[in-house]
C-alpha cells in the first residue's frame, strides 16, 4: 500500500488569516525583541541629535570628537541595539508571511523593513563622510558648524526612518484584531472589474 503523501494546509486555514490571536502570539517575542531594540536606537539617535548635536553648534571644538571605538563614542549609544533590531525587523518579515499574515500586515513589515534601510543609509554617510570632520583637529569652526548643520540633517532622516519603522511595527499588531474589514483592492478599481469592460 503506497504510503500517504502529506498534504499541506491551505493559506487560508494558516493562523494567520484565520486566527489573528494566533498570530499575535506567534510573533510576540519577535515583534516585542524588535520593538524594544528600535526604541533604544530610536532614543540613541534623540539624543545625539539634542544633546550632541547643538553643544557642537554652540561650542564647536576641533578634534573634540573620540575615536568610533574608545570609550565614550557615540558608537555605543547604537550597539548592539542597531544591528540587532534591523536583523529582527527582517526574521519577524519573514515570519509573518509563512504564516499567512494578511497582506497588508506584510506591506507594513516591508515598509518597515525600507525605512530602517533609509535610516541605516543615512547614518553610515554620516559617520564616514561627515564625523571624520570632527575629529580633525585642524578643522575650522566654520567647518564645524556647517557640519554639524549637515550632521543634524542625516540624523533626522535617520530618526524619521527608526520611528517610521517602530510604528509600523506597533501599528499591526494593534490592528489585526480589528473587526473591520480591510480592503486590499481599492474601491474604484474594485468596481471596475466587477462592471467588466464596456
């Protein structure tokens, strides 16, 4: 008697799609682990811009800034947090469409995935384009202060990106269980296909 093959679940019996309860529970750590790590860079990035950022235009010192890796580089306000919450971002994408998420909930996780892309982009500019400036301690102070002016620019961008990317993160998880009905397809082009050419 040949044996039985086995026969996968259809996607929509996944709990994603069936059960959101179950999905929230699935992806609690992951979406806990990545939450909690983009808030930390989210609040390293605050800070630098803040406090950091403005003693350097108000004060700007020419070769005030330490090494990336001695003690007291802004390096550590983003290690291991960083890297470790864009890693996380990616498994918890993964995950969340193996198990069948519905797919505006895996559009939100891309999303997230593309702003911490910008934010990651950003920030390495800045560190090997502008933050060797204030290091030199030949710079001017004029230097310095349009520096930091460009400096401010890219850390904005890159704190727009985590906290983009953290609310995205948030947002599903609060609106899966929200009875409404979601629409994938927009309202016009829905009814254009249902009147079907003319």
């Amino acid at each position: 008697m040949p044996a039985a093959t086995p026969v996968s679940p259809p996607a929509s019996s996944r709990p994603g799609r069936d059960d959101p309860a179950a999905l929230l529970r699935a992806t609690r750590t992951l979406s806990t682990s990545a939450a909690a790590c983009l808030a930390l860079q989210l609040f390293g990035n605050l800070y630098e811009e803040v406090v950091g950022n403005v003693a350097t235009l108000a004060d700007p010192r020419p070769g005030a800034l330490v090494g990336a890796l001695a003690p007291g580089s802004p390096v550590y306000y983003y290690l291991p947090w960083a890297p470790l919450g864009v890693v996380l971002t990616a498994v918890l994408t993964v995950r969340v469409r193996r198990l069948g998420a519905p797919a505006w909930v895996v559009r939100r996780m891309h999303a997230a995935l593309g702003a911490l892309a910008v934010a990651l982009a950003a920030k390495v500019v800045l560190v090997t384009t502008i933050n060797p400036r204030f290091r030199d301690p030949d710079a001017t102070v004029e230097l310095l202060r349009r520096s930091a002016v460009t400096w401010a620019v890219g850390n904005g961008i890159a704190i727009v990106g985590v906290a983009v990317a953290l609310v995205l993160i948030l947002s599903w998880r609060a609106g899966v269980l929200d009875p409404a009905p979601r629409r994938e397809v927009h309202p016009a082009r829905a009814r254009t296909r249902a009147d079907g050419p003319s």
